[in-house]
C-alpha cells in the first residue's frame, strides 16, 4: 500500500509524529505548504496531521474539502495537543471536526505533544498566557486546574512514539 503523511506543524511535535508514522508505515512525508506539488491520486491512503488550536485541528478544512474525492482510499487524522491523552475532554471535542458522514469513512487520532514557547509565534504565546491568567484567576480552582497552571507556565515535551501506534495498526488493517 502507498501511504502518504501530510502534515502542518508550528512548534514541531507534530512533524515529530509525521515523522515516525512515516518511518514505521514506510510512507512519504509532505509538509502542508507543499501538498500542492503531490500527485494524491497515486496513494491509497493519506494520513493528515495537524495541531490542536482551542479543540480544532489546524488545516482541517483543506483535508474536509478534499475527503468526497478520496473515497477509494483509507483516510486518517492526528491531531497533536498539549494535553495528556488521558485528558477526557480529548475524545470529547476532537469528534466534534468532523461531521457523522466523515467519521464513517476518517479515523481520528490523537498524539500529546507539548508546548514550545521559544518559538511559538507570538500571537499563540499571548493567547496561552491568557488562558494561564484566566485559570490563575477562577476561583475553586480543582486539583486538574492547578496541574493545568503548571503544566503550561513552560515549554514541555510530552510526546512518544508510542502514540502513534494505533495509527499503523489501522494502517496496516
């Protein structure tokens, strides 16, 4: 089967998964900006990943738009977030990108990431402090809550190849 992995990638930890699902699958890897320059027809399957950005996946439009066209091949999605995959709000949200039509024939998939603030474009970095400063000010804040605040005050990499095993096994299904 002639896979490839698409991906778009701000701080790279979904590059990183592009990466090894690439490697493990023995696909072709293509950054988003270059997608354009790919014959798609010629693959069997197309993975795409991008980031989570306030339970959306980044550039998930262009893959949406493109998914009719794509009928005959084995669809696949991973979003990379900063949040643990434990986090129930996860499995919650992430479905919510696709309506009841595309999920019958697109597998989801999440990968935890982290956060890079080093070199997040700055437009992110204020939204997250924001977020940091909203959390800080709730009041009855929970135990998750502050695990939160810490968490994210910093950069943090909580990626593992590990996650991307679900995806080579539907794959290989």
């Amino acid at each position: 089967m002639k896979i490839i992995v698409i991906y778009n990638s701000q701080t790279g930890f979904t590059k990183k998964y592009a990466q090894w699902i690439a490697q493990k699958a023995n696909a072709d890897c293509v950054e988003f900006s270059d997608v354009k320059k790919i014959d798609l027809d010629s693959y069997d399957a197309i993975v795409f990943g991008g980031w989570a950005v306030a339970g959306s996946i980044s550039k998930l439009k262009w893959f949406k738009k493109n998914i009719s066209k794509w009928s005959d091949k084995k669809l696949a999605v991973f979003c990379v977030g900063a949040s643990p995959a434990e986090n129930p709000e996860i499995e919650e949200a992430l479905p919510k990108n696709f309506t009841e039509e595309e999920l019958k024939v697109v597998r989801w998939f999440y990968c935890p990431g982290g956060l890079n603030y080093e070199i997040m474009p700055a437009k992110y970095r204020m939204m997250m402090k924001m977020f940091v400063t909203a959390l800080k000010a709730k009041k009855n804040k929970t135990q998750d809550d502050l695990n939160q605040i810490n968490m994210i005050m910093s950069s943090y990499d909580i990626s593992d190849i590990k996650y991307i095993d679900p995806i080579i096994e539907y794959l290989n299904s």
